[in-house]
C-alpha cells in the first residue's frame, strides 16, 4: 500500500495527516506542545492512540521509543557514519534497518535483510511531504510511525 504523509504547515505542534494511495485519511499524527524532546502520537481516524513515538533525550545519536499500548514495542537508534544515514530497530515484529540517501531525502526499510518499504521525501515542497511505499505484510502504521522519526531527526527544523 502507498501513503502520502504531508505535514501541517501552520501548527504550534507537530501535526501530520497520512492519506492512502487514493487520497483517503487513514491516519493522524501529532505532537505535545512544550515538552522535552519529541514527543508524538499516531491515531487512527476515531483519535485512537496506535502508537507514540518519544525522543530518548542525552543522547550522542538520537534515539527513540515507541510504544503501543504503554508498552515499548521498538527501539529506533542511528548508527554513526559519515555520509549516509543508518539506523537499526530493535522491536518486538523483528529487526529492522533503515539506510538512506547522501542528502536524508530517500530511505529504504529492511526486516531482517529484506526491503519492506521506501520512501521518498519531496523537494520542492511548501510543507514535507513523504511519499511511502509499505509491503502488503507489515503493519503499516508501525512503518509510518517509522517514517515519523526520520522527519523529526532528519526534517523537523526546516518548518
């Protein structure tokens, strides 16, 4: 499935609405206004919480959790390098890697060594807007919740 993530330009928060290939809302995401570090929740249409996303603060590289249902269900850290961009996830659906481009505009996401989605950051664009690809077998929400952090590390100063 194909979702398009464009991000609310004139907000106090962090405020993203993710559409489907055919232009439907299927999800929100938003963020808590003065906190320390980011702090993020993806819901479903109803306000349903799926999963929040929080900035582990002190850290060399950045670092995030996210949860579901109160419980942590993945760890999201980069790994040091010098021009490209890498992460690894630690999360209870299994091990993911993220590499990305020279300029943090393109990503690639592999579940134990196979690709399950791409994305694709557009750049000449008034808000970011993220075109992402989610293979049929994963739980897409986890996968935009995913996408969600690499904007916050990569993107979330350019608004």
């Amino acid at each position: 499935m194909k979702y398009l993530i464009r991000q609310r330009v004139f907000s106090f928060r962090d405020s993203f609405t993710i559409k489907n290939e055919f232009g439907e809302d299927c999800f929100n995401v938003y963020g808590k206004i003065f906190s320390f570090g980011n702090k993020l929740y993806l819901t479903d249409l109803q306000g349903r919480e799926l999963y929040y996303i929080e900035q582990r603060l002190f850290r060399f590289l950045p670092e995030y959790t996210i949860y579901q249902n109160g419980a942590p269900v993945a760890t999201i850290k980069r790994n040091f390098t010098l021009f490209r961009p890498s992460f690894d996830i630690s999360s209870v659906y299994g091990n993911y890697n993220i590499d990305g481009n020279l300029f943090a505009y393109d990503f690639s996401i592999f579940k134990n060594g196979s690709p399950v989605a791409i994305i694709s950051k557009k750049w000449f664009s008034f808000s970011d807007t993220y075109g992402v690809s989610v293979d049929d077998n994963e739980d897409a929400a986890f996968i935009l919740a995913l996408v969600i952090v690499l904007d916050q590390i990569y993107h979330d100063g350019d608004k």
